[in-house]
C-alpha cells in the first residue's frame, strides 16, 4: 500500500513542539531602540544593530539613490553582468577598515563562510573548530569535505592537544573560530590562537560578525581591540549587524582575495550583493570610522546594564561585548521570563536548545538606547528572575 512521502514532517513537527524547540518569527515595524510589535511599543533588546545604524536617515537615503542610479537588483553574477563600481568601492572600504590588502563582498555572511571554507580546505585537510562556532562556520567545514574535529569552547589547551595528536596526518590544517562568540558574549583567545597557529603551521579564519563596527579604537574588530593587526589570518564579516545593511565580506591578503574569486562557488554562482544594500554599507563605515561617539555611547551603555545587574545580584555568563545573557535552568523558565519581559514591554526573547547549550535571556545593548531604557531592563529582570 502507497503510504505518504512527507508524513514524516508532520511527526518530526510534533517533536519539536514537544521539546519546546519550536520557533516563530516576530514582524516588527522598522529596526530601533524601540520597536513596534503588534500595534504595541516595546524596549528592544534582541537586534545586532549595535550602533543604531539600520535606520540612519544616511543609510536610508545612499541606499535611495542607489537604487535610482542603478536598479533594485544585480540581476547577476558578478562575473557576467552583477558587478557594479559599487561593489568595489564597498571592498576597498572593508579593506581600509580591516587594514587588509584587499577584501571581497558575499551576498550574505553565511554564504562568505561556507565559500571561503570549501575553497580554502578539502578532504586531505583538518578543521579545528571552536565548539561554539555559529552554524555558518559548522557547515562551511562540512562542505569542505574536511576532517573537522572540534575543541573545547575557548580552550587552547585543549586545541594544542588535537593539534598534538592530529597535525602531522593532514596536508593542510583550518583553525575556526568566532572573535565575539553571538550567542555568549564572550572573546576568543586571540592572540595566544594565532601563536598556536604560527607553531603548528595553520591557517586562521576568524568570524568577526559581531566584532566589526564595535570593537576596536576605530571599529577594526577584534585583531585591533588585541593588537593583532597586520598577522597573517583571514577574516570574515559581515554587514547586516554594526553596519546595518546585508551581505558578507573577507578581508586578507591580494592573493586570498584573487583566490576567492576564482574558487569560492558561493561568490561565482550567486547573484551580487544589491545596489541598495552596497551602498547603505559604504555609507556605515564611512559612519564608523567618522564618529566614534556612536561606538563609546555604546560602552558606556553596556557599562551601565552591568553595574546595574550587579547591584541587583543577578549573576550574567562572562561577557566582553555588547551581548549579554542570563542564563536560566531550563527552557520553561526561559520562555517564562521571555515572556514576563514581553509583558512589561521588553523584547529580549529566550534562547534555547538545540541554538545554545543551555537556555537563557540574550541581552544585546545599542548605542541609540537611552539611560531609561537599560534601567527599565535591569529593574524587571531582577523582578522575574
């Protein structure tokens, strides 16, 4: 007897209910400090857009007059028809930026990762990734077709150790990992991993989502906020968070760019990144690098949440960026608080399981909030929890 082909999703479904791993998206009206949901206000706390720039009337406006010069779409690869002077005038900014030779632009930060990977490693090579990695970085290796072994979170003790064991059977060896881990808050090692790199003869690729724009003196990320600018690494970014627009990018040396464009499919069989969305991240970093007051309203902001949460005798995961998360004992308690908070008029929804190991309350802080709202956070977490 026939029986149904996707009878299976209906079960899988009911599994995820069950688990309380379902998930459903949230319309809100436009990106901010305070979001509208439903007809209703609320503090948002749950946005990348760390310096408040997916709304600047700047962006709005380069994106605008983009479009009038040269259409809302690429309508190609950037190797028949997709490129526009556009496109390189946002890489030459990535680069400056980074302080690489060169960069290339994605049309999405997991497609940089998963190309760049795939290009950069194959099946004679090992992968060493942080086991905290964001998925994009967790798939790239798979694609790869690489041996991938991952290492304790943020652990390089145990990272020397699979290198130990493991380095000499493989051709080449890919060192993963994020610089500001999305879903902690917390850095990675940084200096001391590309030490082990240098020893063991690696190569690095660091995810600097959310570290470009934020840290930094000039918003370089994480290689300026360590003094590591100018070793020899890949990085990769994106644009949609700091930078308030959409797309991916790698900086690095001439030849990794020139490379990339010659090996990464992600990059040559995709249509190139938008017009509007080129243009509104030129416009970012121009932002970025002009006013810096954005970046240290923005410290002090996460400044201020902290010592608040401490006087409240909250206890937070080890955070040393603008996302910070209260970890919480189950999934039931979480979504409670997610939702309690919700009532109040706080969007900071929970996190959970299979996204994060354990479940909690991720915080992220913008430079466009006020005193107030932090305040008004702090005060009714320490009123759920």
């Amino acid at each position: 007897m026939m029986t149904n082909a996707y009878a299976w999703i209906d079960q899988s479904l009911a599994t995820i209910h069950k688990a309380g791993w379902h998930r459903s998206m949230t319309t809100i009206d436009r990106p901010g400090a305070i979001v509208q949901i439903e007809g209703r206000s609320f503090l948002n706390f749950a946005s990348n857009d760390y310096l408040g720039l997916a709304g600047d009337d700047r962006l709005i406006q380069a994106a605008i007059a983009a479009t009038q010069t040269y259409g809302t779409g690429s309508t190609g690869s950037r190797l028949i028809t997709g490129h526009r002077k556009l496109h390189r005038e946002l890489e030459c900014a990535i680069a400056r930026l980074k302080q690489t030779e060169d960069a290339i632009v994605f049309s999405s930060g997991y497609l940089a990762n998963l190309g760049t990977i795939a290009a950069i490693v194959g099946k004679r090579d090992l992968i060493l990734s942080d086991q905290y990695n964001h998925s994009s970085l967790r798939t790239g290796a798979i694609v790869s077709g690489a041996t991938t072994l991952n290492y304790a979170h943020c652990d390089l003790q145990d990272l020397r150790t699979k290198l130990t064991q493991q380095r000499s059977h493989f051709q080449r060896c890919l060192i993963l990992t994020d610089t500001v881990f999305s879903m902690e808050g917390d850095l990675c090692p940084l200096p001391q991993l590309l030490d082990l790199a240098d020893e063991f003869s690696c190569m690095v690729l660091v995810d600097e989502a959310h570290a470009t724009g934020v840290m930094g003196k000039t918003g370089a990320g994480c290689l300026e906020h360590f003094g590591c600018t100018g070793r020899s690494l890949i990085q990769m970014g994106t644009l949609s968070k700091s930078l308030g627009s959409l797309g991916g990018y790698v900086a690095g040396s001439t030849t990794l760019i020139d490379f990339l464009r010659n090996r990464a499919a992600s990059w040559i069989y995709t249509t190139g990144l938008s017009p509007a969305d080129t243009a509104a991240a030129i416009a970012a970093i121009a932002i970025v690098q002009h006013e810096p007051q954005r970046r240290e309203k923005l410290w002090q902001n996460v400044a201020l949440f902290k010592q608040l949460i401490e006087q409240h005798s909250l206890e937070l995961l080890p955070s040393e960026s603008p996302i910070v998360c209260l970890q919480l004992p189950d999934i039931e308690t979480a979504l409670r608080v997610g939702q309690t908070l919700k009532d109040a008029g706080i969007f900071a929804p929970a996190i959970r399981p299979p996204t994060v190991p354990t479940s909690r309350i991720r915080v992220t802080i913008m430079a466009t909030h006020d005193r107030e709202h932090i305040e008004q956070l702090a005060t009714s977490l320490s009123c759920v929890v």
